[in-house]
C-alpha cells in the first residue's frame, strides 16, 4: 500500500501544471503533424551543419560557427513562428507569458546555482581548473551561442512546441513525456553523425549516442516546463548544464 502511494506522488510531482493542460485542449491532429513536420525540418538542418563542419574543419573559426548555428536556429524558431501563425495561435502559447514567470525564473536561477556549485566541486576534486585564457569577446559569442541558438531554440521547439502538442493528441503524461525524449534524442544523431563521417543507424549503434541521457534529460527539462508552462526557467538551467562544461580544462 505505501509503495502504491509512494508511486502516486512520484506521478503527482511530474504532473503538469493546469495552465499547461489547458493549454494542450487547443491543440488538434493538425497541430501534431506540423510538430513531426518541424522535427523533420530540424532533422534536415543539423545534417547540414554537420556537413558544413566537416567541409570546413581545417578553416572552422568561433564566429563561422556562430554565425552558421545563430541563422540555422533563427530558421527554425522563425519556422516555430510561422506554424503558430498559420495556426491563429498566439506567442503566448510557447511559454513566452508572464503567467508565473518570476516563479519558472527563481526555480531556473536556484537550480542553475546549485548545479554550479556542485559542478565546481566535483571538477576540482578531479584535478580541473576553471579556464582563464578566454578572451571577452569569445566569452559573450559563447553565452550568446549557447543561451539563444541552443538553450532557448531547443527548448521553444521541443518543450514549448513539440512537447505540449504530442501530449495534446496521446492525452497521457507519461508516453508524451517519453516519446518527445525520443525524438529529442534521435535530433542529436543526424549533426554528430555526419561530423564523424558516418551513416545514421552506424551513429546509432557506435556507443556516441547517449539515448538513455537524453531521456532523462528531457524528463527534467520537461518538468521544469510544464510545471510553470514557461520557457524561462528551463532555458536558463538548459543554459547552465551545457556553459559550465566549456569553462573546465585540465590542469595537464
């Protein structure tokens, strides 16, 4: 009986806000297939980045890749856009509202600064030091490169655009949640696949594709979205988990 309700609060948690369900009565079939369509389009997209980098890798520099990552991700928010306007559905169904978005905000902050913490301390127990060769200007392309054309384009495409539009048409929480995590794992194979210069099922089976990662990931960022049905919160700690990496080197 306890594990029953122990099971029960556990689901409760991850439950998604009101504000998030009733946003999803909104949704149709229709709504669905431009979901799939936009996954196809970014699928298409990171392929070519892919191919891009490996065609460039000798003379590959920080602005080349902001720039061709900043307008393939202003391509694919901009395509977001489009699909809610052909829709007559407003800005505000993406989680761009104030509809408790100080609450998404101090979550986002509080979470990011732990994980900070946590990051600093067991980076210096594994003999890693923070980087303090890096020039200002390739710290500010850097934050805008990952808090803008990764950070706020994964989330405003998969949590606030896909996401919400899956469990709009499987009305179940669980396989929603497990099905986006899916298709957000399967968008990282066509980019990596091609840099390393191999076939998609190859990439697949190679042991690079952390599948099970991705999931997990995408079930907190997924979390973090629907709780507040608001994309601040969950950018700013998607932000944080894939900035901090990029400041550690080691001491050798």
């Amino acid at each position: 009986m306890r594990g029953c309700i122990a099971i029960t609060d556990l689901t409760n948690i991850f439950k998604p806000s009101n504000n998030y369900i009733d946003e999803t009565l909104k949704f149709n079939k229709i709504d669905m297939f431009l979901a799939l369509l936009l996954v196809i389009i970014q699928w298409i997209i990171y392929w070519c980045l892919g191919r891009i980098s490996v065609q460039k890798a000798d003379s590959m520099t920080e602005l080349f890749n902001f720039t061709i990552t900043g307008i393939s991700s202003v391509i694919i928010v901009l395509t977001v856009m489009l699909f809610c306007k052909v829709r007559k559905q407003k800005i505000t169904s993406l989680g761009l509202n104030r509809t408790n978005a100080k609450k998404a905000l101090r979550l986002g902050l509080v979470l990011s600064i732990l994980w900070a913490i946590l990051a600093y301390t067991v980076n210096s127990k594994s003999g890693l030091i923070v980087h303090r060769e890096i020039r200002v200007e390739t710290m500010i392309l850097r934050i805008i490169y990952i808090m803008f054309f990764i950070s706020f384009m994964e989330e405003i495409t998969i949590r606030a655009y896909v996401g919400i539009r899956i469990y709009a048409f499987l009305k179940n929480n669980v396989l929603s949640v497990l099905s986006t995590g899916f298709i957000w794992a399967l968008l990282h194979i066509p980019y990596f696949a091609a840099t390393k210069r191999i076939g998609i099922i190859e990439y697949m089976f190679s042991g690079s594709w952390n599948f099970l990662n991705y999931i997990l990931l995408h079930m907190f960022f997924n979390f973090l979205y629907s709780k507040h049905n608001n994309i601040i919160g969950v950018t700013i700690v998607h932000f944080t988990l894939d900035f901090i990496p990029w400041l550690w080197v080691s001491r050798v």
